[in-house]
C-alpha cells in the first residue's frame, strides 16, 4: 500500500499568492482530515471529510482557507490569499470507516513557507 | 469536553534508560486511546492503541495500559534507544456517533542520548 501521498512535500511562495495543497488518501478509505502543525498551536484539525462530504469544518481558520474533496481518491486544501502566519506543515490523513476502525493513517505533510 | 494533556516536554534520557510519558483525558463515556509517534520531517504514525478499560497497548517495546479510574494512558518503555527521538502525542476517539474525530495532547518531544 502507498499509504496517504501529499503533494507537494515542500511549497515556498509569497504573501498574496494562492496555494493548493493535494491529498490523496488511501484507497477504501472513506474518511479524510487535514490539519496543520505549528510550534506554537501544535496539531490543528482544520477540516474532515466523510465519502466526500464535509462533516466539521470548524477549524478552518477563515475564509482564506477552503477545502474540496471531488472524489474519494483526491482532496484540495487552498489558500487564498495566503499570509505569513499561513506558514506551517499541513497533514492529510485517512482512515477507513468512522466508528469502526478509528485508526487515521497520516501523509508525510506539505511543509509551506509564505514570505 | 474531550481533552487530552500530556506532560510537558522535552524528556532527555541516556540510552537504556526506562521512559514514563504521561497523558491524562477527559472525555464522557469510554473514548478509545492511541499513541502516536513523529519522527524528524516525517508525519505521525501511529504506535499502539487501546480501545477499552484495562486494555494494554504494546509496539516497539513501549506499552500503554487504559486506565479508567485514573483516566490516564501513560506511555512507558523498559530501554530506550537513540532511534526513539521522536515526538510523541496522545490522543482519544470519543465515541459519539459514526463521526469521531481525534483529539490529540500537545505532544512530548523526546531525546535519547547514546
């Protein structure tokens, strides 16, 4: 198995720019979260998915930030414009089937710089 | 609410030595418990888990038992080693409903030295 596949590993752009982070979760698995880590907040969850659909969007930070999940093999998370304070690494995870296996299975994060 | 609190970091230990990482929760009901683990540049995986009262998790050497009268799930190994730098987190799936989400402590960063 491939396991979770972030891209890209690494994004560097400038205040202003838009930037789209790609997730591609494990095959047959219906849920999928992203989150963002920072030294200062630590682990984040920004947004989760089940069978596409959006089911706690609570901690997006604000509207700069959006979330899609076209197909159950691919997710975008967008951001702009993005700023600064945007900078941080931003995970994707899986997990096969909510309430059952609560296990979530993490990709190796997009690690993005906004100068 | 949920929430998880995990002592605070970083644990610096020689090698061989024995670890202890403390995580307490509060949650309603009988969440299920997890350790995670992050390596340098790398995403969390995730180490042992526990999924009712006096359950022992165990991988790698480190072990976890659920503890619900003390609501804790304190992470331990007997030797570390130099390869078990990493960051630790614990985290609890409340079960309420189909739709759970994890609920992650701040993490406890570790350092073993040779």
């Amino acid at each position: 198995d491939a396991g979770v596949i972030q891209s890209p590993r690494h994004e560097v752009t400038e205040m202003g720019q838009e930037v789209t982070l790609r997730c591609k979760p494990i095959s047959g698995h219906n849920s999928l979260f992203w989150y963002r880590q920072t030294m200062m907040r630590g682990l984040e969850l920004l947004i989760y998915f089940n069978n596409n659909v959006p089911i706690d969007d609570s901690g997006m930070p604000e509207d700069r930030f959006s979330a899609k999940m076209p197909n159950a093999s691919f997710s975008t998370l967008k951001i702009q414009p993005s700023e600064p304070r945007d900078s941080a690494v931003y995970f994707c995870a899986s997990r096969q089937n909510p309430g059952a296996e609560q296990t979530q299975y993490f990709g190796p994060g997009t690690r993005l710089l906004v100068l | 609410g949920n929430s998880v609190t995990q002592m605070e970091g970083p644990v610096t230990l020689s090698e061989e030595a024995f670890l202890t990482i403390n995580c307490t929760y509060t949650a309603t009901g009988y969440p299920s418990l997890f350790w995670y683990v992050q390596y340098p540049g790398e995403g969390l995986q995730l180490l042992l888990k526990a999924t009712k009262a006096d359950d022992k998790g165990s991988n790698k050497g480190f072990e976890a038992t659920y503890r619900k009268e003390t609501t804790s799930f304190h992470l331990e190994k007997g030797s570390v080693q130099v390869s078990d730098s990493a960051v630790y987190f614990c985290a609890l799936s409340p079960l309420s409903g189909g739709y759970n989400k994890l609920i992650f402590g701040a993490g406890t960063r570790l350092a073993v030295h040779p």
